[in-house]
C-alpha cells in the first residue's frame, strides 16, 4: 500500500532561491511537453514519445542560449516533469475512452509562473538523503531543515517538494507498507459502527454517540471577511496586495489544517475501536448546489470517508458504504416500518406503528448499520462480511505509533 508523509520544511534564503528557480525549470520543461504534442496533433502527426523529449527538450536545450539554464538544476526534476506530461496524458484518454472513474478528465494545460501552488519531484536516482542531523539533502539545494512530527516507516521511495498558496514548503514521502503487517499492530475487536453524518452533528453514531461539527469555517468568518477585505483594496500587481493576499492564504491555510487534524484525530478513533464501520454515500456534489453549500463545505464529508477508506485498508478493518437513497430516516430502527420522509426540522419523531420515539440522527444510524450488514444476527453473533478493498488515497496518514513520535 502506497502513503504520503507530509513534514514540514523551512529552507534558508539561497535554498528558497533555489527552490524558486526549480520550480521554474520544471514548469518550463513542462510546458515545451505539452507544446511539443499540442504541434504534433495540430500536423496530424503521432505524439512524440518521452524519451524523444527527454533528448530534445532537455539534453539539446541544455546546450543552447535559451535553455542553458536547465542545467543548474537537478536533471531528475526535469525528468520528473516529463513523467508528469505523460501521466496527464494517459489519464486524459483514459477518461475519453471511459476506462478511468469519476468526472472527465480535462486535456494538460500549460502551467503559468503565477500559479501559487508549486511542486518538483526526486526520486531515488537524485541521490537524495536525509542526513544525521536530521536534515532534508537535496542536490544543487542543499540541507534544508525539516521538523519531523513522526518516524518514517519504511525507507522513502520519493519525495516532492511542495510550496503552497500561503508560502509554506513541504517535503512529501511516498512511503510502501504492508497491510498485513500493519493489520497486527491493531488488535481485533468484535465492535461495529454504523455512522450518520450530518450538519448540526458532524457525526452521529449508533451507540448513540453524538460528534459535535466544529464548524471552522464558520468560526473564522469574521477574521476572513476582514483580511479579504483588505486585499480587495490593494493596488494590482503591488507588493502590497502581495502582502494581503499571503495573508488571505494563511487564514484560510490555518482552517483547511484544523479540519484535516479533526478528520484524522476521529477516523483514527474509530478504526481503532471498531472493527466494522458503515458509512452512508452522501451526494456531496448535489448538496453544494443547494442553500446548505458552504455548511456542506466545512464539513468536509468526502475528506473524513476518504481518510477512513484507506485506514481501514491499511488495518484491516471492513468499511461498508451503502445506497445514498437508502431509506435511514423514514424507517423505524425498532419495527422496521417506513414512516416517510420528514423535513429537516423535525429531529425527533414517533413511530406509527409500534409508537417507538427516536432521534432522528441516532435513528439513522442504526439504520446504516443495519443496511450494511453489521447489525447483530439473530443467533447474538455479529455479521461480519468479507473485508471490502477501499480506495488507495495517497495523504498524510495519522499513523497508530508504537514508539516515541521523535525523528
């Protein structure tokens, strides 16, 4: 199984200069790619394989005036990029053809120096390292300075250099695991969950445990409009509004990271504790269209699900999603019974034919469990279906430490 482990990276001023003209490489190299095939379709000519690129739009530009540049940088990013190109590409037809899931795949476009999320990539033959002080060594960079929040688990096969919107570098490691191995850090349990997610709750279980949404995003409105404001006010293209908006950046940064950290503190929770989980398929797309998006937004469904797939792959654990027009809030837990559709505001309701009384929420997610097939069997065993493959998803992994978190 493939995860990334993000760490933070403070580079000194000649390395964030460095980095700069890294980025700049790789971007240009990029765009030549895209160029190069863009001119070979409009000739009706066949695109021009990678290893022609890499000839012409490195190795020859490298000798020329207009490219000589290229050579004071690593020769993997370039490389790197070029593999970029070529997986843009395939996936691009792919979703032509229909072999690749999930929306359309636009064709590459050409990428622009002002975009602010920027990334190169090292593999194994940059002869990277990491040195015994603790430091990120990367060639024709340097030493650069990482915190490390955690141990590695295995030797990294890559890492990305990454700096996003608000000025912040990280180094990303591709790490391999074995999921048999991890699955025996994580004892089994005999516990299944049935899980609701909601608004006013972030989370409801069917234990009757009730997750409160912390709402960040509604908690850092103010401090948003304001900074917001300010950029709206600065001159274009001023050193000022560049000022503003790192500021805009950094608001919204401090956010996305408090919710990420509340996503992998709670789904790390629950896959230690249960050894089934069942979650519901919520249209997240469809609710952004409606009067609740920006609530829907800041919750951050999709995140939490993904985080839970790939923990309970990596451990071990069976996560089950049902139907999303599966019926959990019309039908009575107790009996049975479908009641009907209720509105939203009615959060707690009788049950007609047995006069049962439930939490709406609560209700629903006995429900989820039940559909799922984890619910308790007739006999007092728990059903407990085959181990259900989740979807690789390649992020930070809170992992379950057996050690000291220490470099």
């Amino acid at each position: 199984m493939q995860l990334r482990y993000s760490f933070r990276l403070y580079p000194d001023t000649g390395q964030q200069r460095a980095l700069a003209k890294a980025f700049g490489c790789a971007r240009v190299v990029f765009n030549d790619a895209v160029r190069a095939r863009e001119e070979a379709r409009a000739a009706e000519q066949p695109f021009p394989k990678i290893g022609e690129l890499s000839t012409r739009l490195i190795t020859q530009a490298k000798q020329t005036t207009s490219r000589s540049w290229l050579g004071e940088v690593s020769a993997v990013v370039l490389q790197q990029s070029l593999r970029d190109v070529e997986t843009a590409y395939r996936n691009f037809f792919a979703s032509l053809k229909g072999d690749r899931k999930g929306p359309r795949t636009g064709a590459p476009r050409f990428k622009s120096r002002k975009d602010k999320r920027q990334s190169i990539r090292f593999t194994a033959n940059a002869r990277w390292s990491i040195t015994d002080s603790g430091r990120l060594n990367l060639p024709k960079i340097g030493a650069v300075k990482v915190t490390w929040s955690r141990t590695l688990p295995t030797t990294p096969t890559s890492v990305t250099v990454i700096k996003d919107a608000a000025g912040r570098f990280f180094a990303s490691f591709v790490i391999h695991t074995d999921p048999a191995t991890d699955a025996t850090r994580m004892p089994e349990t005999d516990q299944t969950i049935g899980i609701d997610l909601g608004l006013t709750h972030f989370a409801v279980l069917s234990d009757g445990t009730k997750i409160d949404s912390p709402r960040f995003l509604r908690r850092a409105e103010k401090k948003l409009k304001k900074a917001q404001r300010e950029l709206s006010r600065k001159q274009k293209g001023s050193r000022n509004r560049e000022k503003a908006r790192l500021k805009v950046a950094r608001a919204h940064a401090k956010v996305t990271d408090a919710r990420h950290e509340f996503h992998h503190q709670l789904s790390t929770r629950l896959i230690s504790e249960n050894q089934g989980i069942a979650v519901e398929d919520l249209s997240v797309a469809g609710l952004a269209r409606t009067r609740l998006a920006k609530s829907v937004h800041d919750a951050g469904w999709a995140s939490f699900v993904n985080m839970l797939q790939y923990k309970a792959e990596r451990y071990g654990r069976t996560l089950i999603t049902i139907g999303r027009f599966e019926p959990t809030s019309q039908t009575c837990s107790t009996c049975g019974v479908k009641d009907g559709p209720k509105p939203l505001n009615v959060r707690e309701w009788t049950c007609t034919a047995c006069g049962s009384v439930h939490d709406r929420d609560h209700n629903a997610a006995i429900n989820v469990k039940t559909a799922a097939g984890l619910a308790v069997s007739a006999c007092g065993a728990p059903v407990r279906p085959e181990l259900v493959l989740a979807q690789r998803e390649e992020t930070g992994s809170h992992e379950f430490p057996t050690q000291a978190r220490a470099a």
